[in-house]
C-alpha cells in the first residue's frame, strides 16, 4: 500500500511538473522533469545493484549463556555497491529447539554504501535451551519507496541457554548414598571402565574424550565410540524432560543441574537416563566429572522436552528393572517423603526411587 | 514494602519486544552517527529549500543582494533550529523557540525600516516587470525609504527566510510532507516563470536537491528524529518489526547521491536543449495569454477584481456597467427565434435601450421623448415611425417578415423584437401597464416587422450640424461632464472632427478601437469611483460590447450624432445557416417582398446568452435610428475562456500547429475533465465537511453530558466513554457483560491501579441506584476513568486513535 502511495504521489509531482513547464514554457521544469523521470532509473538500478552486492552474517556467543542473562546476537550486512538504501529488512527466525518456540519479525536497517552495518542485539532468555536464530531472506526497498526486491542469503547462529541452579552439596550426597548403596553392581565388567559397543555419528553433546578421532580423519564426519558404561559405585539418575503448561521442565533442569553439581564436585560418579526426542529411546549417560555434567546437559537442551504422555519411569523401569535404585527428576506428584527427596521450583522434585529386582 | 517487592515477569521485560515465547529483545544499538551530524543534514535540506525559493526568486528578477549575509544567516538559523532537535528534552527545544521569538521581536524592531524598505523595493520591481509583460497603464510604486537596496533586500530576505525556516524545519521534523513543502515554497516561483523570468540555475539545483530529499524521505521513512529517540523502535500491529529510527550516513550520502545525480542532469539536459531552443518549441503561449488578464486586472486592482458585483452569466445586464470582472457565457438557450433570413447582416433583436449616461448606467429611455401620450411615446420609442416609412414604402426594397420568437430562458422584464416592428394592440397594452414581466419564460410572440435589407448610401452622409434633429430628444445628444474631457480628449485622439460624415465618425471610431482596444471577456471590474467609460477609454483599454458601445455613444453624441446605447441578442448569418430549418413551415408564410438572398426557408435559430450583445443606435437624417456595430471582432474563442479548456486544448495540440511540442499522444482533455474533477472535489469536500461537523456534535454533546449537574448521569457518562473507546481497541470487549469483568479487563490490559472490588460496587451503585452525593467518590471515579482513558490512548495504535477521535 505504501509503495502504491509512493509511486501515485511520485506521478502526481510528474504530472505536476508537465503542467507548470507546459503552462509556464518553464525551463526550470524541463530540466526538472528530466531529473524526475531519470530518478526512478537511479533508484532501481540502486536496488538492484545493492541487492546483488549485499551480504550477510550473524554471531552468537560460542559459550553457553545462562538463563535470564542477556547476550548479544551481531548481525553484520554488507552493502559493497555505490548505492545506499534507506530500507533494508532482515528477515529474521528466531527460536529455541528445546521448547519449539519460534518467532519471526523484521529487522529493518539502514544499507550505506560500500559499508558494513552492524547491528548488537541484546537477547535475553526466560528459559533454558538452544537459541537459533536464522536469515533466509533479505528485502530491499528502493530510495523512492516503490518497488522492494528480495535475496535469498542462508545465515544462522546458535547459543546455548542453560540453567541457573545452587548447589544442594548436603542434601545430595546423602541421597546419593542411600541410593549407592542399593544399586546393583555389575559383575561383568569391571570398576569405572566401559567397553565400546559401537561406532556412530557424532550427535551435538557427545563427550569428547568418546571421538574416535582416526576414523574421523578418514572420513569428513566426525565419528564417535559407543559406549556400554556400568560402573561399579553409581547412582542412577532418571530426569524426566516432560513439560506441562507451568514449564516444569524448567524447574527440572535447575533441580538436575543442582544435583548433578554436587554430585560432581563430591567425585560421586553417577549415569543420567532421559528420554530422546532426537533419537526417539531412553538415552543413559555416564558422568564422571564437570565437563561431562556440562555436556550432559547441552546434550539435554539440543534435544527437545515432550509432553507428559511420554512415562520415562515405566521406559526406564522397562529397560533397567535390575538397576535397583534410581534418582527420579521430575514433577512432583505428591509421593515424595522428606528424608529422600529433594523439592525444587515449579512444583518438582528429586526423588529416590526403585525401580524393583528381577 | 514496595521496596522490596519484586518485579513481576512483566515488568522485567516491559520495554523488551518479545520476539518468541521466553525470548526477548532489549535495546538494539547501531552505529548510527550523531544525532549533531544527523541535525545538521536536516538543517542542509530547509537550507537548500529557503535558499532556492528567495535566491531563486530574486535572481529572476535581477534584484541585488548581498547574499553572504543571506547565505550565512539561512544557514545559521536552520542549524539553530535544528539543533533544537538536538537537546536531549522538551523543554529545551520550547525554550530556544521562545528565545528566539523575542529575539525575532527585537530584530524586527531594529531593522523594521531596512525591511520594509528592502520589501517594498523587490514589490516595486516585480510590479515593474509586472507592468511592462501585462502591458498595465501604471502600477502603484511604494517608497522605500533607505536608498541602500543591496542591504535592505538582504535584510529583507532574512526576515522572510526566518518564517520559512521555522515552519520548514517543524515540517521536516515532523511530518516530512512533500506536499506542504512544494506548497510552502514553488508558487513563490509562479511570479518570475510566468513573467518570463528564469530564476539562476545554481538556485534551481538547490531547490530541485531539497524537494527530492524530501520525497525520499517521505516515501522511505526514517525522518522523524529526537535526541531522546532509542536507535531502533518496535513498530507494527503485531510488533512485527524493529526498525531503525534514523541513520546519519545514509542520510548524508544520499544528499550527496542525489546533488550529483541532479548536477549531472542539470548540466547534460543544458547541453542537449538549449534554453532559448526550449522556449521556441513552444509556438503559441494561449494559456498565458487566457490568464494574463485576470492576473494583470489583480495586480492592477487586488482582490476586488475577482468580485463581480451582480451576475457574471452573459445576458441582459440592463445598462448597469463595470461591475463584471469577467463574462462566462453558460451557452443554454435564451430564445428560439423562428424567421426567414433575408440578407448577409447580422440579426439584432432589441431588448433594452439607454438613453441618459451616469453613475455607470444607462437609464431606461422610455420615456426621455416627451410625447404627450403613451401610443406616441412608445411609437417613438419603439422605431414605429421607422417601420411606418418602410410599410408604406412600394419601392422594389419593400418586405414583411414575421418572426416567431420563444423565449427559453432570457430575462423575462424584456421584450425581444426585431427592428422595425409593428406591435399589436396586447403588447403595447402589456408595456403600458408596468407590468414587471413583459415576457415570461416558455411563452412565444410573433411580429410583424419590416425589414430594411438595402440602405441607401445617402443616409448618414451628411455632417452632424446638419442633421435635422427636431424630431430627437436632446437626452440622446448629452455626455455627462465627468465624462466630457476624457471624451474631448479621445476624439482629437481619433482624429475627429467636425467636417466629416456620420458614417466617416462611425467607421473612424470603429477602426481606432478595432486596432488599439482588443476584445476581451475578462475586463476586470470597474474599481470603485471609478467611471466606467472613463476607465475603459484611458487605463483599462479592453473591454466587451458594453465597454464599446457605451464609449462609442458619449463619442458620437460628443460629436453631434444623437445615438443611444442598445442591448438584446444578436446572432450573424453563419449562425443563422448552421441552425436547423423550422420544419412545416411555409416561407412565404413568414416572408415577403425583396430578399438579399433569394428563396431562403424558415429558420429556427437557438440563441444562447453568448449572444447577448450591446450595440449602437445613430439617427441618421432622412430615415431615422440605425443601428451601428462598435464591437471589434473578438479573437478569443468562447469555448476556451476557462483556463482548463484552453489548457485542455493546448494538451491535445494547440501549440502543435507548427510542428512544435507535441503532446498529442497524450490525449488529454481536461477541460472535460475538470468539470466532473471539481464536482467530486467538491463532493468529497462535501463528505468531509459533514463528516467533521457530525463529530464535533457529538463531541459536544458527549461534552455536555459528562459534564452536567446530575453528577450520577455525568459519571454514567464518562464510564460508557471509556468502555466505547475500549471498543475500538479490543473486539472482544463486548463478551464482557458485568461491570467487574469490564473493571477487570481494563485493570489488567492497561495497567491501572485500582480496587476492583471497591470500583465494582461504587460503579454499579451509580449505575442501579441514585447515590451520588459524595464529592469525592465522583472526583476518584471521575480521575480513574481519565487515567483509563489516557492509558488507553497511549497503548492504542495510529489506527485506533484515529477511530477514537469519532467517539
């Protein structure tokens, strides 16, 4: 509508113009009739030039962010013509996998010639998970406002947004000893030592001391060892990614990452079972110490929460009845009694449970 | 405890744009230059404008000026006031206004006798060139009082670019409207270009640079600048946008861009066409010429020479004079006139016949020749003794002609008749009685009247003095003494004098205003004490049939011709043979006797008001009043008197005619156009007009009943003015029956402090029972509703302000 706008009142000044130079036998107007009619040239051999000679990138911080902190995305566009735009629009996706939220606006520039535009976006997150943000298109308006063209660019950056927790040193290590305690040990392999079961893909929070670096120089993907994990000392721990209308899973994901600080830094050894929506199974993995607590968890918000028809306490209990005791991360249904439970926000709770002998 | 009290999640992230659920967008930044930088360009623009407007238009007429001293303070007063812009608060921007207000006093108090003087002098120049392009007999000259023009031009040109500065920069900041713009600037340059004056190119450039940058901004936005702006603002109904408020580098590189494109076409156009070659192409200048009248008759008279001070259709005007400032015939049809044409004259039929001259007006002659009844007086009156001379003459000349007219829509206090009629006894009956109406419209008369095809050569061949003028009225020989030296005057002018013939007189007078006063119908009126005749003869010198009639009677009475000043219609031959045969009529019923041209059939000719006319009776010795045709031959073609025909007719390729600017693929007529093009202007004008007056009624009424003693019906008022506001915001406003729900719905959409509980039953207790003694529940109810009202406006679109607005 406004283009419309544009090029009526752009005639009107023409036809304006052909009136006062007819009228007036106007020289003036000649020459500015001359001007007005080389002018829309101008303005579209600009676009066009612009357009072919624009580029762009966005960057996001490579470190995880915590929730609620804010961050900056950058995003730099390039006009490497002659010509400047008063309008270029950044047509933006923004989401966060974990949740599958998704938004997208406009952002709308200015496009200087032979000058990169930079452009600091201050982004903060109420909830944990993967920020993406994507380009696919950039739009380009002309200096008279009448036509728009548009370019298709393929930019994206990603930042991860984890969670903010305390650290629960005493509550956790005594629920962790009570849970040892009655796990069941394997007999078959041996203390702390995991043997590889088989080789796959490298799926983004995949530990890195698990890269089977000699393959992945072979090849051009990185390749990873699968491993079957038992440790002798362990605590099992169950972390249920169910949302609800409240969000719990937020309240999940700090009450876990509180436990599982402590549970590293106490040199307690423990194995994280949770349910893939990526890989579609119950996924079990071992943490030792800090850096794998940390994948672990960037492992957890590159996958996506589920709702609550999904019963990881039956999948687990299914797949792992002789494990014995397990720590159970997730909604609080009310069964929780105080001397093995640990309560966090939005209505969850850590809980020892068992998962029953064979 | 407030002071602890936590932010809600609301509140966090209120001035945030929530780009997805959980994610949020803080303030933006960009390196966008500084907002000094930013000021600056905008002040280069209103420069540029202010600049090109007056130096454009002083240059054109070459008018001296010192213009360092006027470049210097444009350019310091428009960095002034755009820099105001610049402060960081409101009130700092109010206070250099008002600074510079009384500083505007001060100035103009100082320097008032240099800016008159320099004012006074451009007008004087402007009216000299004025006088010589509209060939004007004099202008009025105002003094200047200090002889120093150079500077008091400057001084001048200062002053008159302050007032273009301050509104140009509001409009810049504001509203960017290329509209106001070209309006507030180019038709200061009309004067020099239709006068034939080229501004200097340099200024040119300068303007043609302003208006653009003034498009581009319009059309992209982007101009709308405070210092206190964020640099990126979230816009759009859904918020669907961040966008950058304003960036001074592609602000300074498109003034630069769009200077070199401008300066390049200026220069490349100037090499290809020249200028004086520009100007040959166009062979004829009619629009010009159409208009050149008008506006000489303003500068010549201001204002009052648009004002007709009775109708300006053509028609009878009766003998009142100089009171039209142009003529626009609507061309309907007067009479219908059914009759035998007999020879190549044209036809005239009389309607109104003057015979004293005053106050600029002819009276009435009925009456004027003292017969002792009224069958002699109106046989007089109405040439009967002519006619009896031509009944009775059996010479081989000798016709009778009847002539059937209709009158369709003429002035109804006169009767229309050929010359030389014989009026039956009901006519004369009619006059006789003073009726008013003489003949009413729809209604038809037939004469009987007797031609006289062939005049002798004889008649109107003796001098004056020796013309027998017993038998004529000494009103017909008399010229007011107002008039009486100007007429002296213009027959020595002539050439008159008293040793020639009546016809010698008439064809000398003839001939001088055929050459030296040319035919128009945009003579301007008369201005006020002026002497209609007088005027016309010595300044005004164009005029219509009135002008020449009236002149050529008082000059041929000067000279001892009786004549009398006649109007009725008129129409030639040529009009005669293109109109259509009156079908079933006999010739011979119609006509007998001599014919110029033989067998003619019977006519029926449509007489429109154009053909309205003024003319001249002599007496000529021996045979009685003649008339005599004093009106040079007009070359103004009637269908283009309007601008917009003429202009239309110049599209479709008036000035073709020598192979010159063709714009005959255009195929524009807008003089058929413009009608229809007023109508819907005035049409939508109409609309608006209605439209805006319907709101202010109900503005005030709803006024008037928040604002009456019944302090619970006031309230009531103001409670359902605010829930039709909530209306237009919010479409499911109405899903919301209970005042609690309503109270609810605006507490948490806009954010207002308030005890539902409390506000529910004060409201529902004014509404169901008539409790409302208590001053101060009024005040808060009344102030709570304000501030529901005032959130409301502020949280509402563009949109919706607007619909407000009609609430």
């Amino acid at each position: 509508m406004k283009k419309i706008r544009n090029l009526i009142r752009y005639i009107i000044v023409i036809i304006l113009d052909i009136f006062m130079m007819v009228v007036f036998h106007s020289y003036l107007n000649f020459i500015l009739l001359v001007g007005l009619l080389l002018f829309p040239l101008y303005s579209i051999i600009g676009v066009y030039q612009a357009r072919a000679h624009a580029g762009i990138s966005i960057s996001a911080p490579l470190e995880p962010m915590v929730r609620g902190e804010e961050f900056l995305v950058n995003i730099h566009v390039l006009n490497d013509s002659f010509f400047p735009l008063v309008n270029v629009n950044v047509n933006l996706n923004v989401s966060n996998s974990f949740y599958r939220f998704t938004g997208e606006h406009v952002l709308n520039i200015p496009f200087r010639a032979k000058h990169k535009t930079k452009v600091a976006y201050p982004i903060t997150m109420d909830n944990c998970g993967r920020f993406y943000c994507e380009v696919k298109t950039l739009s380009f308006v002309d200096i008279l406002g009448i036509i728009e063209l548009e370019k298709k660019v393929d930019a994206c950056t990603q930042c991860l947004v984890i969670p903010t927790s305390d650290e629960m040193n005493a509550e956790a290590g005594q629920i962790y000893f009570k849970g040892v305690s009655e796990a069941v040990e394997s007999k078959d392999k041996g203390f702390d030592y995991s043997d590889i079961s088989g080789i796959r893909e490298y799926i983004p929070g995949d530990k890195l001391q698990n890269i089977h670096w000699k393959l992945s120089a072979k090849g051009d993907d990185l390749m990873v060892k699968e491993r079957v994990n038992v440790s002798a000392m362990q605590l099992n721990v169950l972390i249920s990614l169910a949302n609800n209308e409240d969000m719990c899973v937020e309240g999940v994901l700090e009450l876990a990452d509180g436990i599982m600080k402590a549970f590293v830094k106490q040199n307690m050894p423990f194995t994280v079972y949770y349910y893939s929506v990526n890989r579609g199974e119950l996924v079990g993995e071992h943490v030792i110490n800090d850096i794998e607590r940390r994948q672990l968890i960037e492992m957890l918000l590159y996958d996506v929460c589920h709702d609550e028809s999904i019963d990881v306490e039956d999948m687990f209990i299914a797949k792992h009845q002789g494990l014995g005791s397990y720590l159970y991360i997730g909604q609080n249904d009310g069964s929780a009694d105080d001397g093995n439970s640990i309560v966090g926000t939005r209505n969850t709770v850590a809980v020892l449970k068992h998962s029953g002998h064979a | 405890m407030g002071l602890f009290r936590r932010k809600k999640k609301e509140d966090v992230h209120k001035d945030d744009f929530m780009m997805a659920s959980g994610m949020y967008l803080g303030k933006a930044d960009i390196k966008n230059g500084h907002i000094v930088l930013n000021c600056f360009l905008r002040a280069l623009i209103v420069f540029f404008l202010v600049l090109g407007t007056i130096g454009g238009f002083l240059s054109a007429f070459d008018i001296p000026c010192n213009y360092l001293i006027v470049i210097s303070v444009f350019l310091i007063l428009s960095m002034y006031f755009s820099f105001l812009y610049a402060t960081t608060r409101f009130i700092y921007r109010d206070l250099g206004y008002i600074l510079f207000f009384g500083l505007f006093i001060v100035m103009i108090f100082v320097f008032r006798i240099y800016a008159n003087s320099g004012f006074y002098y451009v007008v004087n120049k402007v009216l000299d060139r004025a006088k010589t392009f509209f060939d004007l007999p004099g202008v009025r000259e105002y003094e200047v009082q200090i002889g120093n023009n150079v500077l008091t031009v400057s001084i001048a040109a200062c002053f008159i670019g302050m007032v273009m500065i301050i509104v140009l920069n509001i409009w810049m900041y504001s509203i960017m409207s290329v509209f106001w713009t070209l309006l507030f600037t180019f038709p200061v340059m009309f004067i020099p270009l239709y006068m034939k004056m080229s501004p200097d190119p340099i200024y040119m450039v300068f303007l043609t640079i302003g208006y653009f940058c003034v498009f581009v901004f319009r059309a992209n936005g982007h101009y709308v600048l405070f210092a206190w702006d964020s640099k990126f603002k979230v816009k759009g109904i859904r918020k669907k946008r961040v966008t950058y408020t304003q960036d001074a580098g592609v602000f300074w590189q498109l003034i630069l861009s769009l200077s070199a494109l401008f300066l390049v076409t200026v220069f490349v156009t100037s090499a290809v066409v020249i200028p004086t070659e520009f100007e040959r192409r166009f062979k004829s200048d009619r629009l010009r010429s159409k208009t050149s009248d008008t506006i000489g008759n303003f500068l010549l008279l201001g204002f009052s020479s648009f004002f007709d001070k009775y109708p300006n259709t053509a028609g009878m005007s009766g003998g009142k004079l100089g009171g039209v400032s142009n003529v626009r015939p609507d061309y309907l049809t007067d009479l219908n006139v059914v009759f035998v044409p007999y020879g190549n004259d044209a036809i005239y039929l009389r309607g109104f016949v003057g015979g004293e001259y005053g106050d600029n007006e002819w009276t009435d002659a009925f009456g004027y020749e003292n017969e002792p009844d009224f069958e002699s007086e109106f046989n007089k009156y109405s040439l009967g003794q002519e006619k009896d001379l031509l009944k009775n003459d059996n010479g081989k000349y000798h016709a009778k002609a009847y002539m059937e007219i209709r009158n369709v829509g003429a002035a109804t206090e006169y009767l229309y008749y050929p010359y030389y009629t014989e009026f039956d006894a009901e006519t004369k009956k009619n006059i006789e009685g003073e009726e008013e109406t003489l003949f009413r419209n729809g209604s038809t008369k037939k004469y009987e009247y007797y031609p006289k095809v062939v005049w002798e050569e004889e008649l109107g061949a003796l001098t004056p003095d020796k013309i027998d003028k017993s038998n004529v009225s000494g009103v017909y020989l008399e010229v007011p003494d107002k008039n009486k030296e100007v007429i002296d005057e213009m027959c020595k002018k002539i050439g008159l004098d008293a040793s020639m013939t009546e016809y010698e007189i008439v064809d000398k007078v003839r001939t001088f205003f055929a050459e030296n006063y040319p035919y128009t119908l945009k003579p301007g009126v008369t201005p006020e004490g002026s002497d209609f005749v007088n005027y016309f003869l010595t300044k005004n010198k164009k005029g219509y049939c009135a002008h020449f009639a009236s002149s050529s009677v008082l000059i041929f009475r000067e000279m001892g011709i009786p004549a009398r000043y006649v109007e009725g219609y008129a129409f030639s031959m040529e009009e005669v043979f293109t109109s259509d045969e009156a079908e079933g009529l006999e010739a011979s019923d119609y006509y007998s006797g001599y014919s110029a041209l033989g067998d003619a059939p019977v006519m029926n000719v449509e007489v429109s008001d154009a053909n309205a006319h003024a003319w001249v009776e002599i007496y000529v010795d021996g045979f009685g009043w003649k008339t005599v045709e004093m009106t040079p031959g007009s070359n103004e073609e009637t269908e283009e008197d309007d601008f917009w025909s003429a202009f239309g007719a110049f599209m479709q390729g008036g000035a073709d005619d020598d192979g010159g600017f063709n714009m005959n693929g255009l195929n524009l007529s807008l003089s058929s156009l413009s009608g229809i093009v007023f109508v819907i202007i005035g049409l939508i004008l109409l609309v608006v007009l209605i439209y805006i007056v319907r709101i202010i009624i109900r503005k005030i009424r709803r006024y008037m009943l928040m604002h009456q003693t019944n302090k619970r019906d006031a309230l009531i008022a103001r409670y359902s003015y605010v829930c039709d506001l909530l209306r237009v915001c919010n479409d499911d406003f109405d899903k919301y029956r209970s005042h609690r729900d309503q109270l609810t719905f605006m507490k948490e959409t806009y954010d207002v402090d308030m005890d539902i509980d409390e506000v529910t039953e004060l409201i529902e207790r004014m509404s169901f029972h008539d409790d409302m003694s208590d001053e101060e529940t009024f005040n808060r109810i009344s102030q709570l509703m304000h501030v529901i009202k005032k959130n409301i406006k502020k949280k509402s679109s563009l949109k919706n302000r607007v619909k407000m607005i009609q609430k």
